[in-house]
C-alpha cells in the first residue's frame, strides 16, 4: 500500500514509514512510566482513553452541522461523511463546530483532564481555542513541531490528537516522525522560531523522506478507533497523510499543560486572538530561505 505525506509517496511498511506506534494503554495509570515512555518515545497512544459513545456523540453534532450547511452528499448515510462536490464551507461554521457542545464535552471531559492532572501532578487546564481538522479528499498537513504556533508559555504544552470517528490509513490521519524529539540541531534552530514573531512559514518541510534520510527516524501512524487519542509534546515532528477517500476526515488537536505555569495568551479567552495578521512593511521570510540561514 502507498501513502503519501507532502509531496512524498511512500511505501507502508517500508523503509520510511510503517505503522509501529507503541500502545501505552497499559501504563495509562502510571504516571511514572508514562514519563519514562514520553521521553523514549516522543509520544503516548493511549487506546480507548474517551467513552467511544461520547466521540461519536461529538461526531454526530458536527455532522449534522455540516449537512445542514450542504458539505455532505445527502444521498450517502450521514455518518459516513461523504463529500457533496458542490458544498461551500460557510464562513463562521468551522468556530460554530468548536464550540458544540458535545464537542466541548470530549475535549474538556473528565477522563482528559483527569488524566493530565494525574500525569502533570497538579491541576490541568486546557487552552479555550480548540483545532479542528475537516480535511477533504487530497488533503493534508506538513512536517512541523507544535512549538512554533504556541511557544510563548510553558514548554511542558502537550498536543492530544483526537480522532472524531474510524480513521484508516486511506482516510489520512495523524503520522509521527518517531525519534524527531531528539533532532536537537532542528530544535535550536526551527524549534527556537515563532510564526507570528518571525514572519516565517510554519511547516518545515513538505517532504518527509528528506527528514529522515537526513535526520534518521522513521514516520508511524496507525490506524484509529473511536475513544483514541495520541498525545506529544511541543518538539515532536508530525504531519498527516493525504486523504485519498471521497470524505472528510474528522479530528480534533487540543492542549493540556499546568493551570500554574504560563500560558500562551494567543489561544485563551472567549475570543482567542490566534494568529496575528502579516505586519504591513515586513518581509515575509520562506522556511526555505530560513533553513539556508539556519544550516538545516
């Protein structure tokens, strides 16, 4: 089977991807070991961490959404969120899915912030504005560290990946470049930058073979269930694969870090003020001419 990230095509389970993500169900209790894996692993997959139910009651809302709006085929079950080729995304429906209510209820329930009060050991908080990926036919993210949209609190920020329903690999989900939180000349240079301050592009590449023929690693990614969620800190590399179906994708990126350390004022509030719009005057500097500078 091939699958492509960026503008690479790959062969699964080959040499530069396969779908050997470590399940660290077992130890979702431990907080110690949970420690111990993060810092070998880059990441936790925890399987079955949310009710199943309550993932695809939050499915059911958005779907419902958007098939009010006319983004799905009305001849296809609902469920199945089947494309309408000639649906237009309503300007304000993107904010109006992150603020339903069974959305919210996931994302900010007991069974993930309990978890993180426990692995944080202190009281957690999430951060208001809340990601959410509807991603079409050939769709698809690039090669990036979480840090350069959110560096301006703590460090300790970590990502939890929700995947909003089943997501095969030809539905494109989430892929980890396992090892990248170890890519120190990556982290002193990209890892050090800010989109907002720097006026550069986020993603650092578009082509994940480049990375590990250069850095080592390898990419993963698996496929998700309902009630799974993959967790990584600010300096771990990720992207998604392209989708290749004829429907949406359904998934959610929120954050978790202690309610006492500083937060990154970008993304709490009502309103969150996200990313600032480009300074009139100010060059816009490309990731490849930042790499040139940088040396990598």
């Amino acid at each position: 089977m091939k699958v492509q990230i960026g503008k690479s095509e790959m062969e699964m389970d080959g040499p530069y991807i396969n779908t050997d993500l470590r399940d660290s169900s077992a130890i979702a209790s431990d907080a110690k070991a949970l420690h111990a894996r993060m810092d070998e692993d880059g990441y936790l997959l925890l399987r079955g961490l949310y009710d199943r139910q309550q993932v695809l009651a939050a499915r059911g809302q958005m779907l419902d959404r958007m098939g009010e709006a006319g983004l799905l085929d009305p001849a296809a079950p609902r469920d199945q969120a089947v494309i309408n080729p000639n649906g237009k995304w309503p300007a304000d429906l993107h904010k109006a899915l992150t603020r339903q209510p069974a959305f919210i209820n996931l994302v900010e329930s007991p069974q993930i912030m309990g978890f993180f009060d426990r692995f944080l050991s202190g009281p957690s908080r999430t951060y208001d504005y809340k990601w959410l990926r509807v991603v079409g036919t050939g769709g698809g993210t690039g090669l990036h560290y979480d840090v350069v949209y959110m560096g301006r609190g703590t460090l300790k920020l970590y990502t939890a990946w929700t995947p909003l329903g089943d997501i095969p690999i030809e539905l494109g989900p989430l892929a980890l470049c396992l090892g990248s939180h170890r890519f120190e000349k990556i982290k002193k240079t990209y890892g050090q930058m800010d989109v907002d301050r720097d006026h550069i592009d986020g993603w650092f590449s578009n082509d994940p073979i480049e990375v590990v023929d250069k850095y080592g690693g390898k990419w993963a990614t698996t496929h998700f269930h309902p009630g799974d969620v993959i967790l990584f800190g600010m300096f771990t590399m990720h992207a998604s694969l392209k989708n290749t179906t004829n429907r949406f994708r359904l998934s959610s990126d929120t954050r978790y870090q202690l309610a006492s350390e500083p937060v990154d004022e970008r993304w709490i509030g009502s309103e969150p003020v996200a990313h600032s719009a480009p300074t009139p005057g100010v060059k816009h500097t490309s990731m490849d001419e930042a790499r040139a500078k940088w040396g990598v």
